[in-house]
C-alpha cells in the first residue's frame, strides 16, 4: 500500500469520525420544549453592536431563527424571514437571526461575510453570530434554519413553538401552511397555537 494511499485512507476515516461526533451531539441536545423559558443572549450584531432580547422593551415576544449563508435551505429562506420581520416587528414579534455555525469548517459564515449577506439582503433584522456557539445548544438547534417563537411572560420569555418556518421551502408561493405566521398571529390574538412543533428542514450546524 503506497503512502499516498495511506494518507488518503487516513483523512477519510478521520473526516468519518469527525462528522459522526459532530452529528451525535447535535441530535443528543435536548434543548428547549414547548412551555420552557428561553434564556437571554449576548451577542455580536453585524453592525458590531451587542444584541440581547432585553434591548426590546415594548416586544411581546420574539422570532428567533437559527441561520447562515452557506446552507441552501436557509438561502432559499432568507426573503420569507426578512417579510416576517416586516410583517410582525411592528406588532411586537421581531425577528432576530442567529448564527450558529464554526466558522472554521465553514469559512462562508465568517463574521465579515454574515456582514456583507445581511448588506445585500437588505436585512430589516439583527443577524448575530454565536460566538463559541453557546447558544445554540441551549436552545436544541439542530438545523439551519431552526425557528422559535417566543412570548414575553413575567416569567421570562416563554417557548411557544419550534419548528420550521412553512411546510414548503422550494416554493414560496405554494405554501399551504405558515407555520411561524400561524404562530404568532395565535399569540396576538390571545387564541391557542393549533401546531406548536414542527420538523425544521434545513444543513446540519457544523460544529
């Protein structure tokens, strides 16, 4: 067996492993539940401001979405996300966009390329990144995009549904449920959210 191929065989087991472990422990997270309350953050804004859920006084609630710019499903996400910030920001619901990825093994998530993505999207919301990806876990993220709706109780922000954004993420013009819309717009209305979990459909974060 020539060293060459030897090297090779080596790097492809390791890359094996590495995926597997990476993969293991983002679906042995538990995270958070329906009912649980969501712990604040601190992290870095792509205007290189500070953004916690506590900045937003008069918000009734918030719709936090893990995302990136490299996995597709969250490209082909972005403009739905952004008219959700448009459409609920003003009720009480806005969004707020984190970033969960190593940008080690993803180089296209980079802190400097989340500021130019958001630049020419025209992002109407903060887009954090979550530096030592700390936040993630705690939340039980495993995708890209991964959507949670929270409301703002005495008790702290409480869990109200988890999930992916609709129930079509080719077509945005065939979606036949709005998950996060019907959502939220339960919560305005005082009224019960009829689908709290859904499956999120989206990359693996890479850890």
């Amino acid at each position: 067996m020539s060293k060459i191929f030897k090297t090779i065989t080596i790097l492809a087991v390791v890359l094996l492993v590495s995926a597997f472990t990476a993969n293991k422990v983002i679906s042995d997270q538990k995270g958070y539940d329906i009912g649980d309350i969501a712990t604040d953050f601190k992290l870095m804004n792509v205007d290189g401001k500070m953004v916690s859920m506590s900045d937003y006084k008069d918000a009734k609630g918030f719709i936090i979405t893990f995302t990136c710019n490299t996995c597709p499903y969250a490209v082909l996400y972005e403009d739905r996300i952004n008219e959700l910030n448009k459409k609920y920001a003003a009720k009480g619901f806005p969004v707020i966009a984190i970033m969960p990825n190593n940008t080690d093994i993803m180089p296209g998530d980079s802190f400097e390329a989340m500021q130019k993505r958001a630049a020419s999207k025209g992002f109407t919301f903060p887009y954090l990144l979550d530096e030592g990806q700390k936040i993630f876990p705690q939340y039980g993220a495993t995708k890209t995009p991964h959507m949670y709706v929270l409301q703002k109780t005495d008790k702290g922000n409480v869990v109200k549904y988890i999930g992916a954004v609709d129930d079509n993420y080719k077509d945005a013009s065939a979606v036949k449920e709005k998950y996060v819309e019907n959502a939220v717009d339960a919560l305005l209305k005082g009224e019960a959210i009829k689908e709290t979990k859904t499956r999120a459909i989206g990359c693996t974060i890479k850890i």
